[in-house]
C-alpha cells in the first residue's frame, strides 16, 4: 500500500489560550495521524505561547510551534506558517482558523479532493448554505460576506463564492512556494490576494490554465460561527479598501492582463 501523504495544518494563534479546543486536536490525531499542527503564536500577550508549548512537548510529532514574537496580523502568521511547512517536505500544507469554526473533521474531505482531482492545486472552504449541511451564520456576516465575494470576484474577475473561510489547503509544488514567498501587501483580505499572485504567476509563466482551473471550491459540511470570533462587521469595510489595493497591485485578474497581452 502506497504511503499516506503528509499533511500540515497551520493555524495561526493570537491570544487563543481560552478557546483552544486542545482536545480537540488530540482526538482528531488518533484517526488521523498522517496529519500534522504547525501553530503559529503571533506575538500573543495571554498564556498561548505555554500552552502550545505544552501541546509540543506532549506529542512532539504530531505538534510543532513557530513562535512570532511580534505581532504582525494573520496574513503574516499564515504565510510563515506556510513557508515553514513547505519547507519542511509536506505533500498537502493548508491553513485552518483556531477557533476551529471549520471543524477538523473536514480536513480529510480536503484532502481526498486534492487526491481526485488531481488537475487541482488549491482547495478552499466555502460556506454555502445547503439542504443537509450545518452551516451556521450570522445574517449580517452572511449578507456582507455576499456583498465582499461579488466586489472579489470582480477584482479577480473569478466567479468566487468565498474567499474568506478560514480552511485552504494547497498541493505542495513551487507555485505554492512562490505565493508565499513575499509578505502580503493587506491584512483582513490576504486570501483575495493570494488568488491574485496566483493569477500573476500563471500569466508570468505564460500557463495558459489560470487560477480557475487550480482552485477548487468544496462547500463545507458543517461551520459554525463561534464566540470570540476577533472579526467584526466593521472589518468588512477595512477589507474592502484592502481589496483596492489589490486591485491597484494586480489589476483585474490575469484574464484581462491576458487578453491585454494578444
């Protein structure tokens, strides 16, 4: 039988001591232990950093901690996760919200995807509420977060459901590697511009499949919006600024660029 892959998780932590679900991760490990947690403490002033520290020395293979000690915001928490995990020789590198919203039980669903469609290099999480799936969002989150995905998907000029969810996972390969390599120019809307270097790399190489044909969306089984959540209906509005930005960076997708290019 050919040999599981190897899968790391990173999840970024700022200020997570109390709502750190540890068991968990420890109960989720004993059906899955082909997977591996690389948290990411970012710069956090409560008690995260001890105890993930503790994780650690309890199960050192299966745990591992990148302590940040400045606070820098989660696009940078992820994306030296990121660089670290791809680095180290994982085959599948993803990154999932500690508050584990997404719950880890959907991981395998991600990765039996990558293993599928094999033409695929990235798969996002996307809520979307269906007959037979617990999805359970706030209604002002859910409408602002309609509004945002159709300003996204024109930045990108992609027909994206859902940028945001915490819960990606990508194929390991210098494409993954390369859209890490660089710090983020925006905070709250890194997933958006992630999808734009993506754009940007495959026009670089003259690929002609663009990030439509790398990304797949898989509607969520179960997400549930948890207390303490650090996003407020007001960052939407920081976010769309951010995407502003991306789209003084990038422009409109790469399709454009393509076009503009004949």
């Amino acid at each position: 039988m050919a040999e599981p892959p190897n899968i790391t998780i990173v999840v970024p932590c700022y200020n997570e001591a109390k709502r750190l679900a540890v068991p968990q991760f420890r109960s989720f490990l004993v059906s899955h232990p082909e997977v591996q947690f690389l948290f990411v403490n970012d710069g956090s002033k409560d008690n995260t950093l001890e105890v993930l520290r503790g994780l650690c020395a309890e199960d050192p293979r299966h745990f591992e901690v990148l302590d940040l000690e400045r606070n820098g915001g989660k696009a940078e928490a992820v994306r030296r996760g990121m660089v670290k995990a791809l680095a180290d020789g994982a085959n599948y590198a993803g990154y999932w919200d500690a508050d584990l919203a997404t719950p880890l039980d959907e991981i395998p669903r991600f990765v039996d995807t990558l293993e599928t469609h094999r033409g695929r290099d990235v798969v996002f999480g996307s809520r979307v509420r269906l007959l037979g799936r617990a999805i359970d969002r706030r209604a002002v989150r859910h409408y602002l977060g309609r509004l945002f995905a159709t300003v996204a998907s024109f930045v990108l000029d992609l027909p994206v459901y859902d940028t945001q969810c915490g819960a990606k996972l990508f194929r390991a390969s210098d494409e993954a590697r390369g859209l890490f390599g660089e710090r983020f120019t925006v905070n709250w809307t890194f997933d958006v511009e992630l999808i734009a270097r993506l754009q940007a790399s495959r026009l670089r190489s003259g690929n002609p499949r663009d990030a439509s044909a790398a990304i797949y969306e898989l509607p969520l089984n179960v997400w549930h919006d948890v207390a303490g959540s650090k996003v407020k209906p007001q960052d939407f509005f920081k976010a769309f600024f951010e995407m502003l930005s991306v789209y003084r960076k990038y422009g409109r997708g790469s399709r454009a660029a393509m076009s503009a290019s004949r």
